[in-house]
C-alpha cells in the first residue's frame, strides 16, 4: 500500500499543499485529475488511453466487470453478459460483483451457497468458470516449458463451453501475479493464450494490476508484460499503491471499449474518485517511481533478497520454495519437501514473531496457509534485505524450536 515508502516526503508535501489550496468532488474538473490521467496512460501501451478514477481497488475492478458486460451486450454477444472466467484462489475485491470473480473467497467463506455450475465447478453459478492457478510448485503442470499451454488449455476449454452453447464470453479476470493464491507469476505463454482464447470467445482479457502494478516486478512496468512485452489487456485496473495509501484507484481502457460503455451502461460517476488531494498523491508517486528509479531497485533488491532466501533452503529444510519477481516475493514452508507437506503453523508463528518481535511485517496467503508474502515498499534497500534475512534466521533457528506450534493448529475446512 506504502508503494513508495511509509512517511514519503514527496507524497506528504504534495498531499498537505493541495489540502491548503483545494479539495472538492470530482463534478468539477481539475488539472491535477488530468495530469494524472495523462500519465498514467502514457505508461501503458496502446491503445488503452481512457482513464476512469475510483477510490479502491475494489471499486476499479467493479467498474471493469461492467465495462465488459457493456461491451459485450453492445457487440451483439449471445446468451449471458455475465460469463466469466476466474482463475482458483483470486481475489478482486469486496463488491458483490467482485466476490463472483473472486474463488479465494467463495472458496473459504459461506457467503454464497456453493452448488455444482454446469462448468463442474463449486461457483456461484454457471456464468462463472473457475479454472486452475496456473501454480508450477504445486498444481498439476510443474515443467515450466510446457505448463502455460496446458493451464491456458483449461481456459480454452470454458471458452468452448461458452461457445458451445451459442454464448459469449463476458471477460477473463486475472491478477498478473496472484498474490492471495500464493504468490503464483504465471508461466511463460499463459496469459498469451488465455488472451486469444477470450477473445476469439468475445471476451475482454481484464488485467488486475491492484498489487501487482507501477514496477513491483521490477522487469516490467505491468506485471501483464512479464513475460511478452508486447500483450495488450483490454482493461486494467490500479489500487492503493497508486496513491501510496490514499484512497485512488484507477480502470485504463481502450476508447472502443470506453464508447461502447457509453452507448449502453449507466453512466459512471464517482463523487471523490481521482478529487484534487488523491490525484496530487498519485502525481507525487509517479514523480517517485521515476526520480527515484524504483522499478530498478525493486528488481536490484528484490533479485538479491530471493538469493538470499535460496541461499538459506540449504540449512533451512522448512524453505520449500522461494518464487517471485522484484519486491513480489513468496516463500512457501513446508514440513516435507518430498511430499510438500504444507506447513501452516510454523508460518503463522514466523510471520507473527517477525511483527511483534523484529516490527517486521510480512503476510500470509496460499490455499494452504503456509506461503510468507514479502511486498516491501519500493523504496526497500539492500542493507533492509540483509536486515530482514537475518531476523528471519533468527525466529526460524531460535524462536521456533521453543514455540508452542500445537495452538496454531489449522481447523479443517
């Protein structure tokens, strides 16, 4: 959220000297608005030129379901506006379009009564297709060469339901990396294949960039480019980082897409969406990113922070994997690393000592609970890494052997 820093000198002063000038609804056009606007897009590629403000990043995936239903039902699309392909452990927000899209929590939660869709799957309904994490630690395909194609096959497949039926697809939501799933950077030709597969379906491919976006990769701008520089989404969204914390978000799109919205949705209004103080926020991380160059150091620090990680599966036989790009980093524990046994509890003692006891924070996501999240501020530097590696050995060699791990036992679900 902090994606340049906790305190950012840069963000407070652009923040405090617009709340002593100005600060309204968004009825009334400012500049800080359309310069936001402008840059941003002209850090994606084309033809994604639209920008429509939101406050969260729930609010700017919400907004991107909608945009694809529109232009769905404007290109003449058959049977259901609303079919959806979603991707097993994603989490897009807590609207209630996004907890459709959002498996992670259909999944755990008892919001939605779970019952069999025509896909095969325990979903909302049959508008919905849920199709495997595209993981190559633990899922079905591990070989990195052949594993795209065939977890791409799985979205090919709904498509063809669709189809099958007479039906378009609505869209194809997917995080570029999928943090709540555990940290999962699909494998090269994935996203590639899904795009062309939803497409020919007339689909929209909706690229979430909410944790993943603005560098944190540190290879690419948009985790969407990760690996093929040259894939357009037809819609992507931005979160909290955005605004360093501030409530700003974003939806970018193509005019095309943008128009046909127009001729057919309710018309989008937002009353503090991208309002003069969160648009200065926004304006002063971009300034950062690029002065500062924080996409470098992300992939700089974030390279020799995993090194170090790998280092430690030497000596440390709980390290089951360590995955990740730039400062979008997952350690996956396990008991056994023959049989993958997940290991829960020591990653709830792990995560929690580093907090209460180093004042190091860090999460935990994963089906299995057992996977530590690292998403460090932008601004994270070497002798940072050094410092969080060794308070890491420290609670995994002194703290844990001591620990009482029997009441963090996992309830079964």
């Amino acid at each position: 959220m902090a994606h340049c820093g906790h305190n950012n000198p840069r963000v407070i002063e652009a923040v405090q000297d617009q709340v002593g000038i100005l600060n309204t609804n968004t009825r009334y056009l400012h500049p800080n608005m359309v310069v936001l606007a402008q840059r941003l897009a002209a850090l994606l590629p084309d033809p994604l030129e639209v920008v429509f403000f939101c406050n969260s990043g729930s609010e700017a995936n919400d907004l991107a379901l909608r945009l694809a239903r529109a232009y769905n039902s404007a290109a003449g699309g058959k049977g259901s506006h609303t079919n959806t392909i979603v991707v097993q452990g994603a989490y897009h927000g807590h609207t209630l379009a996004n907890l459709e899209v959002s498996p992670y929590k259909y999944e755990k939660g008892t919001e939605y009564k779970l019952v069999p869709g025509e896909c095969g799957s325990h979903v909302p309904g049959p508008h919905i297709w849920k199709v495997p994490a595209p993981d190559i630690f633990r899922g079905p395909h591990r070989d990195p060469k052949t594993a795209g194609a065939e977890y791409a096959s799985y979205v090919q497949r709904a498509c063809q339901y669709y189809t099958s039926r007479g039906e378009t697809v609505r869209a194809f939501m997917v995080e570029g990396g999928m943090s709540v799933a555990g940290v999962i950077l699909p494998p090269p030709g994935y996203l590639t294949a899904c795009c062309a597969a939803v497409h020919a379906a007339g689909g929209l491919y909706i690229a979430d960039e909410v944790q993943t976006g603005l560098g944190r990769l540190g290879t690419c701008m948009w985790a969407f480019q990760y690996h093929d520089p040259t894939l357009v989404p037809d819609i992507v969204t931005l979160g909290k980082p955005f605004g360093n914390g501030m409530p700003l978000a974003a939806v970018v799109t193509s005019r095309k897409v943008a128009e046909r919205f127009e001729t057919v949705g309710v018309e989008y209004f937002n009353t503090f969406a991208g309002n003069p103080v969160c648009a200065a926020a926004g304006l002063a991380v971009l300034d950062e990113l690029e002065v500062r160059g924080l996409q470098h150091n992300a992939l700089e620090v974030g390279t020799y922070l995993q090194n170090k990680f790998r280092s430690l599966m030497t000596t440390i036989d709980l390290i089951g994997d360590v995955r990740g790009s730039g400062f979008f980093i997952g350690i996956e524990m396990v008991n056994d690393r023959q049989n993958q046994t997940p290991a829960y509890a020591e990653t709830s003692y792990i995560c929690s000592i580093l907090k209460s006891k180093y004042h190091i924070l860090t999460s935990i996501d994963g089906p299995a609970d057992n996977v530590l999240v690292i998403k460090p501020p932008m601004v994270f530097s070497i002798a940072d890494a050094d410092h969080f590696v060794e308070c890491f050995k420290l609670t995994v060699t002194s703290d844990l052997p001591s620990a009482n791990l029997s009441k963090l036992e996992k309830t079964p679900t």
